[in-house]
C-alpha cells in the first residue's frame, strides 16, 4: 500500500519519538508498503525516511520548492515532486495515498491529522487514518476530542475516523486491515 506519513520535522524531541519512526520505516519497508511523506530529511520525518531506505523501501516526497531550494529534501528518495505550494503538497500526497498514518509532531503535523479527519468526515475522502500514540504523545488531545462529542460539537461517530495504535506493529496493521467505517450526515 501507499502509505502517507505525516510526522515531526524536529530532531530535538525526546529519542522514543525518533526511535519509533526509525521501526515504523523498517516495518513499512519489511511488509512492502511505499512511503509518501513531506520529503524532510529531519526529525522523525528522517528517523522513517532512513529506516525505510535502509530496509530497502520505495519512497516518495512530496516538498514545496522553497523547502526544496533550503535543501531539506531527504537524499535517498525514489520519487521527489516538487510543489509550489503547501497546498498543492498536501492536495498531491492526499491523492496518492491509500492510508494516513499519524505520528508524534508539531503544527505542522497537527494540523495535517485535522485536515484529513476533516476531509474524511465530510466524505472527501475514504482512506484509513491511523495515529501512532507514542509515549501517550496524543492522549490529550484524544480527551478535547471527547469533549467535542460530549458538548455536541462533534459526532460520537466521529472518534472513528482516526484509529489509535501504541506500537508500530499495531499501527501497520490496522492499515492493512481497516475497520469498514459507516459514516452518518455529518451535522446533527
Ligand atoms: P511539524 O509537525 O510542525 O514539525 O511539521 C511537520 C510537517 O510540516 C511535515 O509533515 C511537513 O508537511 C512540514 N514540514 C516542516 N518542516 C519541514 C521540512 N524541513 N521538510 C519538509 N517538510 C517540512
């Protein structure tokens, strides 16, 4: 499968973090899947990117040319696109992606997991998404989504689209074996 990871371009996080980008890149590569990513050759956006080139894993980056121009493309990719926006970027590895996997990370990463969940909610899009809850990265955020559903802000349903993994090995294989989600209208 074509799986779109979205995840930290920091170095400087806690070594869990990096560590368990490092195997999600091995296990990609080991069960055959391609990796589509932001192309960043830092943080755990490179913690993956190594493991899945050492593991001998095909990879394709998508990166916007002013990133591209700084030279914070990652040099073992198989396939770079270079975009002129972040738009446009986010746009083409949604298209070419067949799951969404989430992992630890900042802003950026945060507001890519809403985008998709987002998307999905109002039927844009039908591929799984999985987050990698690393170290209970998430769990806070997992609660704000549960006061969403209890102050009506959001459908029970909802909490769905966004699978929780703890480990790696659980994360993939959710990705490979996706729940068959049954979406209501989105409003109430
Ligand atoms: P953050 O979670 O704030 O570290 O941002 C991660 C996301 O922002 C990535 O998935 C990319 O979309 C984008 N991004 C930030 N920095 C870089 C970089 N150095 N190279 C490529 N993409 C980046």
């Amino acid at each position: 499968m074509r799986v779109c990871v979205y995840c930290s371009s920091s170095s400087a996080v806690p070594a869990v973090y990096l560590e368990t980008a490092s195997q999600v890149g091995t296990l990609l590569a080991n069960r055959g899947h391609e990796l589509v990513f932001g192309a960043g050759n830092v943080g755990l956006m490179g913690a993956v990117a190594d493991a899945m080139h050492a593991a001998g894993g095909r990879m394709v980056g998508v990166i916007p040319r002013r990133l591209y121009e700084r030279k914070l493309a990652h040099s073992d990719i198989d396939e770079l696109i270079v975009t002129e926006t972040m738009a446009e970027r986010k746009a083409e590895m949604e298209r070419r992606a067949e799951a969404f996997l989430v992992l630890p990370g900042g802003i950026g990463t945060l507001e890519e997991l809403v985008q998709v969940m987002t998307l999905r909610q109002l039927a844009y899009l039908e591929q799984p998404i999985v987050m990698l809850n690393t170290a209970g990265f998430y769990s806070l955020l997992l609660e704000h989504l549960q006061r969403l559903v209890d102050e009506a802000f959001m459908r029970a349903e909802f909490l769905d689209l966004c699978v929780v993994a703890d480990m790696p090995a659980e994360a993939i294989e959710l990705i490979e074996h996706p729940r068959e989600l049954v979406m209501p209208e989105k409003w109430f």
